[in-house]
C-alpha cells in the first residue's frame, strides 16, 4: 500500500485501548481452515488466503468493524506505552486503510463528542474511506506541500503524537527496500520533530537490516527515551519493528 498499508493483531485479556478486545482467539485453538475455491490460483496466492483465513486477527478485526489487523498492533503498543489519550492531538502518516487511525479516534475521544475530545488527523496518497472524527488528507507525505497541509488541520498547529506505519512499494531488492523504508522512517522523524508538543511521543515502523542509526541518534536527542518494540500482532516472519520514542525534549529555536 502506497506510504503505509496497515497490518496488526492482539493478545493477552482485557480490553485494550481503542476499543480493541485482548485475546483474539479468546484462549481456544481455532481449527485450520483450507481454501475451497475451484478458482486457479498461483501457490503463493493461495498460502496468502490460507494464511488470511487461518489469522485470528484478520478474524477479529473484522468481528469488531476495524479495516485491518493492524489496528491492534497500535493498540498493543499503546498499552504497553500508554501514548493515546483523551484530548490529545495524533497524526497518522500512512493510513490507508485507516485500522490505526480508527484506533486513535475511539482513544482520544475525537469522535464520541466526549470531554475531553481529541484530534486525530491522518494523511495517505491512497483514498481512505471516511472515518468518524478523523480528518484525512489524501496526497503523499513526502510531496513538499503534505506537512503544512496537516499542521494548518492540526489545533494550533501541533500534535501529541505522530504515527507512521508508512511503507514504500517494494522492489524485490532487499537492500533498497530497507534503504526505502528508513528514508521514510527519517522524513516522519523530522516531521515529528516540527509539530510535537514538549512530553509527545513518536511510533514509527522500521525494518530490521541496521540502516537506520542516525534515525535513532536523531531520536535519542529529541526524546526522553527511545525503544525497539515487535508486538504480539506483528508476524514472527516479518522483518518489521517499531521505533516507539517518548517524552519528547522540545527542539532548541523552534
């Protein structure tokens, strides 16, 4: 997905934030279901479908009404970090299908007309459909027009928390699909930087390879602290990691 499709899942009891509910296989195992379609089909096609089929997120998110698994990765990772709040002001950077920002809506309240109601503002190049208190920019982040376009929607021009589970389009080159990803990851970073809040915090997807050190060093100066953090949702096969960045310093002249 162009700039950041989503993906994600959950696990352990309880109810996480965003309204997503913990345990998706409620503690049972879900019998293996195989593909019956006649239609022909490519072998990685159908292991895709299986995989699809035999997922309890995929399940679940669409038990719950959210568009994609990957709402629960963001609501995994806020409830070990705790960044999602009632009146707090989110972008998200790469949202189509808008799983994440669904998240962030029910959290901070931008959408029940609950007090304190936060803000959640998301961009995608892709369309998204609309989204119950969420504003949504369609236009590629790295265009030179995308960052004003999300402050001049944001409350005074700033935000709590900055997202980006963005993702460029593959190559098949490994090398270049990480070298991708991290310029992606560097141009949220920089973003978040212009628009947080003093206290904010930054999520950010990345891909393990070791390309992305000066992202981190970047971050370690601007925020408190700075973890690498694998959900639950996120598959045991995939190289994806996130980069969860807290208590945002403030930069010096801005």
């Amino acid at each position: 997905m162009a700039a950041g499709g989503r993906r994600g899942g959950t696990s352990g009891s309880g109810k996480a934030p965003g309204g997503v509910s913990g345990g998706v296989s409620g503690g049972r195992r879900l019998a293996r279901q195989r593909l019956r379609s006649t239609k022909p089909r490519t072998q990685s096609s159908r292991a895709w479908l299986e995989r699809q089929l035999n997922d309890p997120y995929v399940a679940a998110a669409r038990r719950e009404g959210y568009r994609s698994r990957a709402a629960y990765k963001l609501a995994e990772i806020d409830a070990r970090f705790h960044i999602l709040k009632p009146g707090r002001r989110v972008v998200d950077l790469g949202a189509a299908p808008g799983g994440w920002a669904q998240v962030a809506a029910e959290a901070v309240r931008s959408a029940d007309g609950g007090a304190p109601g936060g803000q959640v503002v998301a961009i995608d190049l892709l369309p998204v459909e609309p989204i119950p208190g969420v504003a949504l920019v369609q236009l590629d982040f790295m265009d030179p027009a995308a960052p004003d376009r999300l402050k001049a929607l944001l409350r005074g021009g700033r935000a709590d928390v900055v997202l980006s589970d963005m993702a460029a389009q593959g190559t098949g080159h490994t090398r270049t699909d990480h070298l991708r990803i991290v310029g992606l990851a560097e141009a949220a970073a920089e973003f978040a930087c212009e628009v947080l809040e003093p206290g904010g915090a930054f999520v950010c997807k990345v891909f393990q390879g070791g390309s992305e050190r000066a992202l981190l060093e970047q971050l370690k100066r601007a925020f408190a602290a700075v973890k690498h953090v694998k959900p639950p949702a996120s598959r045991a096969e995939s190289a994806e990691m996130y980069v969860v960045a807290t208590g945002f310093r403030g930069v010096s002249g801005r």
